[in-house]
C-alpha cells in the first residue's frame, strides 16, 4: 500500500518551495510552514492520482519491463483497495487545502479533475498529454505562491512549464524506445510520437528555457531584486543540467524516469545542488 503512494515521486512537489524560496522568504516561518503544508497537500493529491492512473492502466502496466512490478499490476494489492486508498487521499487533500485557504483549494480541486481527465481520457492524446502534465507543475508552483501569500512570478511559470515539458517528452522518447525493443506500445498517445519529432521539440524547448532563463537573470526586475549583477552566472548550471539529461536521454537512453535521475545521477545532483548553492547564497547570505 505504501509503495501506491510513490513517495520517491513526492521529490516533484519541491516546486510549490519555488515561490518562497526565489522570494528570500524561506526564513519567515509562518509563510514556510504553510508551505509546507502546500506540500504534503499537493503530495496527497498527486498519489491518489498515481493510484487511479496505476488502476486504469493495470492491463498495459503488466506488458511494461519496470512497471509490471507495480502493487496493482503484480496483484499484490486489489483494485478494489486500491479505490478505497484512492479515495482516502483524495478526500485528504481537498479536505487540508480547504483548511489552509480557498484559493489552494480551487488549485487542488482543479489538478485532481483536470488529471482525473487525463487518466480516463486525455492522456491518450498525443501533445495534450504532455502540456497537461507540464500544467501540473504549475499548479504546484501556484499553490507554493497561495499557501504562503506570494505573488508568483511570470518568469517562474515560464520556466517551470518548459523544463517539465521538456522532461515529459524526453520520457516519451524512452517510451518509443521500450517500444522498438519489445514491440508493445507503452501508451496509446505514442502513435502521436516519433523519435524526430520529439528530437525536434526537445531542441526548441531546449532553446526556449535557455533563452528565458538568460532573460529572467538578466532582467532589470531580478537585478534589483537581488541588488547583485552576477545572478547571470547561474546561467552555467542550467546549461549543464540541460546538457547532462540530453546526454542521458539520447546517448545512455536512460530518460524515462527523472525521478530515478534526480536520486541516481551524481552529476545531475551536483548540478542541481551547485545551482541551488548558488541562490542560497545570493539571496541569503549576500
């Protein structure tokens, strides 16, 4: 039952800190522990999420090399428990946003429905797939900013939306792959993908954050902000983050999860530590 909730998937729920943190409010308590509160609300939320889509899926999970290993398609746990978990969480999450501020609980309700939408339905659409699953971490970047009372920058939401679109077509390579190797398709919106195809939007997607990220640091709003010049040279860690997961998807073809990346890969973790290093200490300590 533990292993439905994916707790090593509650790692993506990090970007509801996002707000807070960029503010250089991680120090104020009271607005952390709401954020926090975001957090393991949102968290509830996406595991019931992961319940119904590991529900629906059960059939094609079996056919899969990693996933057939899930509670549900191994029959290690029943459908019909797995609906009263769903349920549970479900009802916890709407439950605790509701407790902290309406406006969370209008983000939650909307990503619960609109990722119910995608389990039943939408997922089988290829593009729409992948954009609704980048909206989601949105939504975890809006409810980071209403839990704690910030108002979220544009930037932030740019940028959040191109990397985890990015990622999510990187996986929809590896799915293309698994395909080639074993004949079975992973998913019924691959047929709306091709390996040239995804090569082509990971390289505009690439060239679009890149660009917005250069434009976010550089900006006058973000100069003053930080009262320093330098921020620009954080521009070299997420250069190499986006070098490294390229490297992994197209070279080691090792994309298919970012989880597994984010806990496995040490260069990854350097990257991502040295960049987080680098705000911590622009925004906190200079």
């Amino acid at each position: 039952m533990l292993k439905l909730l994916r707790i090593n998937h509650w790692i993506k729920n990090l970007y509801v800190f996002a707000p807070i943190f960029f503010s250089g409010q991680l120090t104020n308590s009271e607005k952390l522990l709401q954020s926090l509160y975001a957090f393991f609300i949102f968290s509830f939320a996406a595991s019931s999420i992961y319940i119904l889509n590991d529900i629906l899926d059960v059939e094609d999970d079996k056919a899969h090399p990693e996933k057939k290993n899930r509670p549900i398609a191994s029959a290690k746990v029943s459908i019909n428990a797995a609906y009263v978990f769903f349920l549970v969480l479900l009802l916890t999450a709407i439950t605790g946003a509701f407790l902290v501020n309406a406006q969370l609980l209008f983000i939650i309700i909307g990503y619960i429905s609109l990722n119910i939408l995608y389990s039943i339905k939408l997922k089988q659409i290829a593009i729409l797939d992948v954009t609704i699953i980048a909206i989601g971490f949105v939504l975890r970047v809006f409810a980071g900013g209403e839990s704690s009372d910030i108002l979220v920058s544009h930037w932030l939401i740019i940028m959040t939306f191109l990397i985890s679109l990015f990622l999510a077509l990187a996986k929809r390579r590896d799915d293309l792959i698994i395909e080639d190797e074993t004949g079975n398709a992973m998913r019924k919106s691959i047929k709306g993908y091709n390996k040239e195809f995804i090569q082509s939007a990971i390289s505009i997607l690439c060239g679009a954050l890149i660009v917005s990220y250069i434009l976010y640091v550089t900006s006058i709003e973000v100069v003053s902000r930080f009262n320093n010049k330098n921020i620009y040279y954080s521009t070299l860690f997420v250069i190499l983050g986006i070098m490294r997961y390229l490297q992994l998807s197209m070279v080691k073809n090792k994309s298919g999860s970012p989880t597994k990346i984010m806990y496995k890969d040490a260069f990854t973790q350097l990257v991502i530590g040295g960049w987080i290093l680098f705000f911590i200490i622009y925004i906190y300590i200079l």
